[in-house]
C-alpha cells in the first residue's frame, strides 16, 4: 500500500485531535475566562502587578497556579506586538453546542447575525461585543474563510467571547436553511439593498430574525444572498458613504431590536 503524503497524515491526526489550544492575553480577556465555567484552562502566566490586579478572587475562581514571569522576559508564544497588559492563559477553544439548541427561538425578539467570510479577528470580535450588548443568541459563521477563535478576537471582544456564543459551522447555507426551520426570516446587509433596515425588519414582525452580513469589499455571496428573505441597506445621509463590518452589525442590531419592541 501506498505511504499517505505528509499533508493527509497532518489533516488526519488534527481532525482526530480536534482544535489547537489558545492563547488569550489582556486582562479583560484572561479575567473573564477564568471566571468562565466552560472554559478549559492549561496555563496560567501573569506578572506581578497583572496578579494584583486581577485579585486573588478571580485567581481563586480559576484553579490553576500561575507562573509569576519577569514582564522583560514574557515567555507566553505570542505575537511580538501583542498589549499582554502581563497576562496570558492557554485555554482550550469554547463548544458551545448545537445550533438548533443555542438558537432555539425563546420570544418575538430573537437575533442571530450570520457573517459570510469575514475573516478580521478584531471586527469579529467587535461583532461579539455589539451582539452581547443588543442580545443576540448567537454570532454564526463558517468554519472556512472566517475569523477562529484567537487571542486577538478575545482582547477585541474584551471578554464577549466567554458569554456570547460564536458558532463556526462547516457550512453557512445550511446553517441558514437550518434556522429557516426555527422560523427564523433572514435579512441580508448591502449597501445595494432593495429597501431600508427599518422597511425590512417592519415587514416580518414577531419573527426570530437572522442579520446576514459580507465581509468588506466582496459583501455577500451570491448563495447567502439568494437564501435570504430580503436583502436591505443601512440609510446613509451622504452618497459614498459607509460603514464597516463591525459599525454596520452594531447600527443593524440596534435597528432590529429597535423596531421590535
């Protein structure tokens, strides 16, 4: 039998593996999981004054020891320009269950946002932070061509990461064709839009609704589009102007919970 090229032997063992572990850094981000319940946490690394600030309470809450490290010889594997703020913790990436459970409709003001290839860790976890605030039950996106879950997203998300759910599946159609069955309506995000976000969310009231929203430049693909119940803009009072990814679902989310009360 013929020996398997390296590249297969590699994609076998990861998938038997499962996902890399994290490293999450910045004190909002390391303090909010460690207080997280779900979180598998490995290793701890603090400096003096980044334990001092977190307090012994959180450090109690955690269960694990930290390594007290010389802030000049950091030894956490990250990025050279990584704000640390002197506290990084390995962790183990969420789960968070299955979408018909985390989206399960619960009232007449359910929100979903469903990103189609966005791949900035920061807007994505700006997108995390918007969707905390205005309660969305779920953040959606592929598990290809999006943002993973990454130290970078968490210190964006600035602790969002740890309490809103941020569900990677292995195909945005069929997420969006499974939340159809819930009863979710779908709206799609383009400054082309066929109508205003307000005319949009009106026209469907007492629905669970699912934001669909592009990455920046591409926008929506053809399929996403196509699966959605309508596509609208957000008004803007200037011709060429716009909003980016993370500002539109923030303006969106707000309009839809808005117009829904």
């Amino acid at each position: 039998m013929a020996r398997k090229p390296d590249w297969v032997v590699d994609k076998e063992r990861a998938r038997r593996e499962g996902p890399p572990p994290v490293w999450l850094f910045g004190l909002h981000a390391v303090r909010d999981a460690l207080l997280n319940p779900a979180r598998v946490r490995r290793r701890l690394i603090l400096t003096r004054n980044a334990a001092l600030r977190l307090g012994d309470e959180v450090l109690a809450a955690a269960g694990l020891e930290p390594e007290i490290a010389d802030p000049r010889r950091f030894p956490a594997p990250l990025d050279p320009q990584s704000v640390h703020q002197g506290a990084a913790l390995e962790v183990e990436p969420l789960d968070w269950g299955p979408l018909e459970e985390i989206c399960a409709p619960q009232g007449e003001n359910d929100l979903v946002v469903l990103l189609d290839r966005v791949t900035d860790p920061h807007n994505v976890g700006a997108i995390l932070r918007s969707a905390e605030v205005f309660g969305a039950r779920a953040v959606i996106a592929p598990q290809r061509y999006s943002a993973p879950e990454t130290g970078a997203l968490a210190k964006t998300a600035s602790g969002a990461l740890e309490r809103q759910p941020y569900l990677r599946v292995k195909n945005l159609g069929t997420a969006m064709e499974q939340l159809k069955e819930l009863g979710y309506a779908c709206v799609g995000l383009d400054g082309l839009g066929e109508t205003d976000m307000d005319a949009a969310v009106a026209a469907l009231p007492g629905r669970p609704l699912a934001l669909a929203m592009g990455a920046e430049g591409p926008g929506l693909r053809d399929k996403t589009r196509g699966l959605c119940d309508s596509v609208a803009r957000i008004p803007s009072a200037a011709e060429f102007a716009s909003l980016n990814v993370s500002n539109a679902a923030a303006v969106a989310l707000y309009a839809a919970r808005a117009a829904r009360r």
